[in-house]
C-alpha cells in the first residue's frame, strides 16, 4: 500500500478536517470532483482512497491535488474505507467527510454537514436524500430496499433513519478513532448504523443532495442485483445486532466531546503545500 508521504500534508488550522473520495476506476470523474470540493472547502485537505484502479486514478487524482492512499488489489469499500479513518486517526484529523469519487454527492452539502456536526449532539452525521427536497430520483426497486432496510434498523437501534445506505457522510474525532479500530467489511454504510449504535455514538441526519452519475455504470443496475444485495445485507445487519461477544480490548471508545468548532474564514486559507511524494505506507 502506498500514501502521500506524511511530511508532505500542508498545515491546517484546528480542528484539521479531511475528505476522503473512495474510487475505482473513477479517472473520468475524481478530478472534477476534487476540483469541486476544493472550491467549496478549502481549509480541507482532500484524500482519495484508490481501491485497486487499473485506469488513471491515481494520476488524475494527484494532478488535481489531492492526497492519495493507492491500495495494490481491490480489498472492497469496507477495507478502503477504514483505510480512510486510519489515515485521519494517524495523522490528527478531528473531522472526517466521506464522499465518493464518482460525483453523486454534492460539495456544497459538504459545510452542512459539518455545521450539523457542531451544532447537533452527534458522532455521525448521514447526508440523507429522502428529507428535505426528496431525493434525486432512486430507482424503485432500491428504493422499496431501502425502506425495508430502514424499517429493521428502526427496529434494532430505535434510530429514525431514512437514508441508512447513503456514503456521504461526516464524522468527529470520536467517531473516528472507533472506526479506525473496528469497522464492518462487507455493507458498510448499514452496518455502521448498527455498530455506531452498539459503541454509544450518536447519529443524526441531514438532508443531502444527490445526483446521477456522469460516466460509469452504477453496481445497482438490475433487480437481481438489488435482490441479491437486500438479501446479505439484512442477514448482515441482523449477525451484527445479534452478536454478544465483547469487543475487542484494542477498541478505545472516547466519551462525548463538545462540538467541533468550524474554521473561521481567516484561518481558512492553506498553506502552500509542496510537491507530493510517495513512500511506504505501514
């Protein structure tokens, strides 16, 4: 595995914030979307997490500026996205944002995202495309999915959550250091619902706006696959609600910290960042 090289990470005012863009095979759209959330949150340091690409990612991704963590193989969005809480635990991040490289989450919901984080009693903050507007028009048949996933976590978990398969989402310190340790594998974005719910963290929504992807095909596209993912998500959901045994004595769960307090436009502007590097990565 190999990163951006530590010494490398331009200096950011507190609370250092990181984006994180999972992609594979996203050179068609990564650099448009780090183009677009620099424009709209730039005291952040944006971070793509390249899960195995065999096109251009990574060189578009570092012609456009941004960190890079490039996994050798394909180890699956549950890997490459704890992959993301661990470089931001590594390196001091106290907000993680992920998004997805792909273009369908909007960067200007991004600051809504992180305003709910300091306002609102939360770890976790889900961009949600079902309140608010409504969302961005979702097939049906996910749909009808959906809805069956978010009856069973407001069945287990008692959470009022109505976009439990949403990526955009934000993330505290406190959440981030739970997450570095332990995360699911397999469905993240359900099963961090349940697990945020077993660790004491507090999640909220907010409305989010989605949109259609430019290039690509979605994984989604036929009712047999929707069928297929309905059917192991649930029973994963439902192992990790079930689950009994302890966790493990690595996993430090922090108490409640106050809210994050936004960079003020003064303390917005980066520093110069110098050319990027590539070594090693533990």
């Amino acid at each position: 595995m190999y990163a951006t090289n530590p010494d490398t990470l331009p200096s950011r005012p507190e609370p250092k914030i990181l984006i994180a863009l999972l992609a594979l095979n996203e050179a068609r759209n990564v650099g448009r979307v780090i183009h677009n959330v620099k424009a709209h949150v730039p005291f952040a340091d944006v971070l793509v997490v390249d899960d195995g690409s065999v096109d251009d990612t990574v060189t578009v991704a570092h012609a456009a500026g941004a960190l890079v963590v490039q996994v050798p193989y394909n180890i699956g969005i549950g890997a490459a996205e704890q992959t993301a809480f661990k470089f931001a635990a590594r390196h001091g991040y106290k907000v993680l944002i992920r998004n997805d490289g792909d273009g369908q989450h909007e960067p200007e919901d991004i600051p809504l995202l992180l305003n709910a984080l300091e306002m609102q009693p939360a770890d976790m903050i889900i961009g949600s495309r079902f309140i608010g507007e409504g969302d961005y028009g979702t097939p049906t048949t996910r749909r009808m999915g959906i809805l069956i996933i978010t009856g069973i976590l407001r069945l287990l978990t008692q959470q009022p959550i109505t976009d439990p398969t949403s990526g955009f989402r934000a993330f505290n310190h406190r959440a981030i250091t739970c997450f570095a340790q332990i995360y699911p594998q397999d469905y993240p974005e359900p099963e961090t619902i349940v697990m945020a719910h077993r660790l004491g963290l507090r999640v909220k929504e907010v409305p989010a706006h989605f949109h259609v992807r430019q290039h690509g095909r979605s994984q989604f596209f036929s009712i047999r696959t929707v069928a297929y993912y309905m059917v192991k998500v649930i029973l994963a959901i439902f192992i990790d609600a079930l689950r009994r045994d302890p966790l493990p004595e690595t996993v430090t769960i922090l108490p409640p910290e106050p809210p994050i307090q936004a960079p003020t436009q003064a303390q917005a502007q980066p520093t110069a960042q110098p050319p990027v590097k590539q070594s090693n990565m533990d």
